[in-house]
C-alpha cells in the first residue's frame, strides 16, 4: 500500500483528491489475502491526466515499472460496475471491485497458465460458493452479455466446473 500513499500525499501536495478503483490481483492481495503478490496494480483512476502525471513521477522517483498502476483493465471493466469503498485517505479514495466483479472479471480473462487466473476463479468461487456451471454463467451475465465471453472462458470453465449446462 505505500505507493499508494504516496499517490495520496501527491495528491495532497497538489490541492487534489483522486479515486482509484481496484482489479485484478491487487484485489486478490489486499481485500481477499488470498496470496501474497501482483506483479501490478490493475486500476482506473481519476482525474485521470493529475494521476498520470503522478504515477509517472512515482515509477521515476522509486525505479517502478512505467505501469506498476496499470490503467488497461479498462477493458474489461463492465457497465454493472459493482466496487466498494476500500480505503478512504486525506486525498485519496480507493475502491475494489466486490467478489461477484472480481470472479466475472477473472472468467472473462481466464488467461494461460502464466497468470493466476485459474487460481483466482477457483479461489472467488470458492469464497462465493459457486460449485457448478450454470452458477459461475449467472455470476458472469450479471456484469457481460453472454456473447462478450471468449471461447477460452468458456473452456476454463467447463474445466473446472465441468460441462454440465
């Protein structure tokens, strides 16, 4: 959480108050302390240009990857946004998408075995009780319509849920 203090304090420093809403695995790490790590911070933000400029000077000054706070989950964000208050600081409002969001997210990813997903869908379905197919579906058609899903989505699902519709 210290970059994202500091952000805060940046904020601050600037007579600026910005939100920041959490995906992805920093969700996985700081609400759900399901595992230790995230090689990013998967999160939109606002006001958008300030925060840029921000996270920029941050990844500088610290040595950080360009995008250590990493806007592209923006492409996955749905219309049912579905987030919570997770944080509120002096400047700096931070939110994390809820367990529903975070499991529909992560099956409509359902990325190869490099990243977490599979691990994080098992995890999120665990914590919300989904033990079938048609229970994962409904979960994911409440934040994407039903033709937004990849056929890989499709196919980590059947795996581990099994094919039974």
């Amino acid at each position: 959480m210290n970059y994202l203090e500091v952000v805060n304090e940046r904020l601050k420093q600037k007579g600026l108050h910005g939100e920041l809403c959490l995906f992805g695995g920093a969700v996985m790490c700081l609400v759900f302390h399901s595992r230790e790590v995230t090689k990013d911070i998967d999160a939109v933000f606002a006001p958008t240009s300030e925060m840029y400029t921000i996270i920029k000077n941050i990844a500088d000054e610290y040595n950080l990857e360009p995008d250590w706070l990493n806007p592209a989950v923006k492409g996955y964000v749905s219309r049912n946004h579905d987030v919570r208050l997770f944080k509120r600081m002096s400047n700096l409002a931070i939110y994390a998408a809820t367990a529903e969001y975070m499991f529909a997210m992560k099956c409509l990813a359902a990325r190869g075995f490099e990243s977490k997903d599979r691990e994080d869908i098992q995890f999120l379905a665990r914590y919300l009780g989904i033990r079938t197919m048609n229970e994962a579906l409904a979960v994911l058609e409440k934040f994407y319509p039903q033709n937004r899903m990849p056929p890989r989505s499709q196919y980590v699902l059947e795996e581990l849920f099994g094919n039974g519709l």
